[in-house]
C-alpha cells in the first residue's frame, strides 16, 4: 500500500497489492487495482487475466468479458481466456 501511496501510477505495484488483497478476502479492493493496473499497461496478460477474474468473482460479467477480450487482442492462444470466455457464454441464458 505504501509503493500506491507514493506511485499510483506504477502498474506493478496496483498489480501486486490487488494480489495481496484478494489474498485476504477483499476481492471488491482487489479488483479496483487491478482494474487501475491494467489501465496503466493494457498490453499486459496477467494483469489483464487477473481483472477479469476478479469481476467474474464478483459477477460483473460484462466487465469480466470485456478484460478476456482485451488479453485475446494482446494474445489471441491464451487458453485460460479463451476457456473463460466459452463458460462464460454457456452461462449466458
């Protein structure tokens, strides 16, 4: 928290205290810097994934479907998106 406190531009550090957070329970943080991360370095996959996976935890799916999207625009093979996306869609009525 101090590295964001001194540097809320630094995508790693967003990055790794999301991690951090989500580690503890408190997912709804968490994603709010991952998301922060992946807008400071939208190329970046496992920032990308892990935002995605976030919001899907959180049921914003929507917003999950668009993170999968964007990390298959930077990869277009990533299988962990890919599988994301396709049981996503399965669970769309």
């Amino acid at each position: 928290q101090e590295a964001i406190r001194l540097n809320s531009q630094h995508a790693a550090a967003n990055f790794n205290l999301g991690r951090s957070l989500e580690e503890t329970g408190d997912l709804q943080e968490a994603a709010r810097h991952y998301r922060r991360a992946v807008e400071l370095h939208p190329d970046d996959v496992q920032y990308g994934l892990a935002a995605a996976h976030a919001c899907g935890q959180l049921g914003d799916l929507e917003q999950a479907v668009l993170f999968y999207e964007q990390v298959l625009s930077v990869e277009p093979q990533n299988g962990e998106a890919q599988e994301a996306l396709a049981e996503l869609a399965q669970d769309q009525p």
